[in-house]
C-alpha cells in the first residue's frame, strides 16, 4: 500500500512554476531520498506533503486518505529537520513527550465532560514515560533525559528530534537534510540511526538530501529531480549504473562521471575521434560518451590522453588527465596502491575501458 502518494504535484510562487507535475508513490516501509540541485524544488515538495504548503494542483494521499487539503496535524507525518526545533525550556525526556501529550491533549479535547477528570492519567503518564525511555535508549540518549538542549551537542539535540518523531509512530516521516549541521563521523553514524528507525516503524520516509553519498546509502530508491521535475525514480544501483538520462549521469557519481564525444558511423561501430572502442550502438551520428572514474584503467593501449595532477584521498587516488585528441578532462579512480607509480604530470598515457562500462547518449541527452 502507498505510505505517500503524489499525482501531478505542481505549485507556483506568484507567476513562477517551481514544481512541474510532480508525480511519486513511496509505499509503507519504502524510504525514498530525494537529491537535486540547489533550488530545484525539493523542500517545496516535502513542505506539500507535510502541509506547510498547499499544491497549486495535483493530489496528495497519505496512507490511501486523500490528503490534498488536510490541515498539518491531521496528516499523521512525523517530520524532522535540519534545525532541531527542540524546545529549549523542556528537558530531553519532555521534548521526546510533547508528541505523545498533544495527542492525550487532543484525544480529552475531543471528549469536553471527561476533560476535567484525566481519564486514567496515571497510567497514561506512565505510558508515556515508558515509550519516550524506549525510543531515548534505542538512540543512546538515556543518560540524557534529564538535560535541555541547550547542554546538549548538535548530534544529541538531533537524535532527541528523531526520537521525538520516532515516538509519534507516524504513517511517514518527512526528513529535510537532517544530517547536515552533523560532523562527518556522527553523520555517517546517524544515518545508520535513521535507517534503523525507519525499519522499525514500517513507515513510509521521504529524505531530502543534497549528499548524494546519504541518498544512495540509505535509500530504497533514489528519486532525482532537477528544474522542479522528477527526472528518475530507481534503487541506488540503477541510478548509478543504469542512469535514465545525461543529467541524472552527471549529477550521480563523485567525481562526475567522465563525457567524452563521439560518433556512431553507418556501421552503427562507435568512434571516438577517428578510434574503433568496440562498441556497436542502434542509434547513428554524434554521441556522448559517459564513463565513469573507476572504469578507466592505464593501458597499453587505448584513448590517448595526458595526465595532469594527482590527488590521494586515501581509500583511492585520483588521476587527472586530459584526452588529446577532444580536450576533455578524463579522471580515473584508481586503487591506493597505484600512487606511487603513476605518469608525471605532462606524461602521455593511454586509457582503457571495458565497452560494457561506456554509456551512450544520444543528442537529446
Ligand atoms: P535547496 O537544496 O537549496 O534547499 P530546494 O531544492 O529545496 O533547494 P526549494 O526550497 O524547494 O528548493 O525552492 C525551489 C524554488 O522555489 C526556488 O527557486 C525558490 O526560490 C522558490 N521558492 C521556494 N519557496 C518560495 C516562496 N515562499 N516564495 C517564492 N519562491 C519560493
């Protein structure tokens, strides 16, 4: 069943169109990341499905329930973002509770003669004190409870708000860049947390991230967009390895996937300058090559190219260099091992490439 289901999303600002038919269905217990540029509409759409912004067109349904027009608190999301939004005069344990008491709070709202009684509210209170320990210990925050948040570090605050959404057992969570004010150990460290939430609640989670790494470690499926259109919707080896289109290749893959230009002749055989590269394609005339970094090796023979610099980074090194004949920049990912004996700078050298790791796009990309 669809946890979050949008169908032709689109919303303006004044005149300017940011969202241009949006349509996309995550199921419940599907965590679908949502990457794109800058600017490209991503936190437009996570506010829609939260209800912090309406749709200009187009329909919402969380759970099944058309929710196009449903008020913010009646959505049954759980968000969280990159600023905490603690409150900073409730100890950890009481900001954990707020969601558990507004939902008591509500519940006696709506029943006014038993308002003044607090049915059973020993016992609630005792349940509620028992689901904030659980979901504070799940994240290592049980030592913490009596603190506020302004004793706390920017990683603790963070988890005190997934515990908080944790709490709530929400049909979805909405999360905007959660991880961003993290250092890079405790990012990597919570990210494993969120996912591990998010199993455990069967819920449907929408990730907005800029990180590519975080949207393809985490995810069920990576979702793409750019200029306010969904581009690809795919598991996070298809995006990569199977990308739908030249900018859902270049914006996938650190560094960037290599372009190189090329020709498919009447032979359907596809050139690069005037070289075979063993590589037959349906379509005819100019193309675009797209290799990635660690399918290039150092060959004997193959695109002759020049190198330029070298970077170290530890796991791998990088190899920059320069092909001859079109001056395109062409880096190589290679292993750590090689760094010791790679070209100079200003060295010719040639790159090889199995065909089967070369993507072709066509004109239109
Ligand atoms: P970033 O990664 O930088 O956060 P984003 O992908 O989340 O970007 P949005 O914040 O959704 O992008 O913004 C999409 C576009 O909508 C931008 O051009 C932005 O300027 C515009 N926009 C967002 N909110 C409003 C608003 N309230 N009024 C007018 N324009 C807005």
């Amino acid at each position: 069943m669809a946890g979050i289901s949008l169908t032709s999303v689109t919303k303006s600002f004044g005149g300017n169109t940011v969202l241009h038919g949006v349509s996309l269905d995550i199921a419940a217990g599907e965590f679908v990341a949502l990457v794109g540029p800058s600017g490209c509409g991503k936190t437009t759409l996570m506010r829609i499905v939260a209800g912090i912004e309406q749709a200009s067109s187009g329909t919402l349904r969380i759970q099944g329930r058309d929710a196009t027009s449903l008020r913010a608190g009646e959505r049954d999301v759980a968000m969280v973002f990159q600023s905490y939004a603690l409150y900073p005069h409730l100890t950890v344990a009481e900001n954990i509770a707020v969601p558990l008491a507004m939902r008591r709070l509500n519940a006696w709202q709506r029943l006014p003669l038993l308002g003044g009684l607090m049915p059973g509210a020993r016992a609630t209170r005792r349940r509620i004190a028992g689901e904030v320990a659980a979901a504070a210990e799940s994240l290592g925050l049980g030592a913490l409870l009596d603190r506020r948040p302004a004793q706390l570090s920017g990683g603790q605050r963070q988890r005190v708000a997934l515990a908080r959404a944790m709490v709530r057992r929400p049909a979805a969570f909405l999360m905007d860049e959660p991880l961003s004010n993290l250092d890079a150990s405790l990012r990597v460290q919570t990210r494993r947390e969120i996912v591990a939430i998010h199993r455990r609640a069967g819920a449907a989670t929408l990730y907005v991230t800029h990180d590519q790494s975080e949207a393809l470690t985490m995810a069920d499926r990576v979702a793409v967009m750019q200029g306010g259109r969904i581009l690809q919707v795919a598991p996070p080896r298809e995006i990569y390895a199977d990308p739908a289109d030249l900018r859902v290749a270049t914006f996938i893959g650190s560094p960037r996937i290599n372009l190189l230009p090329g020709e498919a002749g009447r032979d359907g055989l596809v050139r690069v300058g005037d070289r075979l590269i063993g590589l037959r394609c349906a379509a005819r005339g100019p193309l675009t090559l797209g290799i990635r970094p660690e399918a290039f090796v150092l060959a004997a023979e193959g695109l002759p190219a020049r190198a330029e610099a070298v970077e170290f980074l530890g796991e791998s090194v990088l190899l920059h260099t320069r092909h001859e004949a079109s001056g395109s920049p062409l880096v190589l990912r290679l292993p750590p091992e090689a760094a010791g004996r790679l070209p100079a700078s200003g060295a010719a050298l040639h790159l090889g490439f199995a065909p089967g790791a070369a993507l072709l796009f066509d004109q239109d990309g």
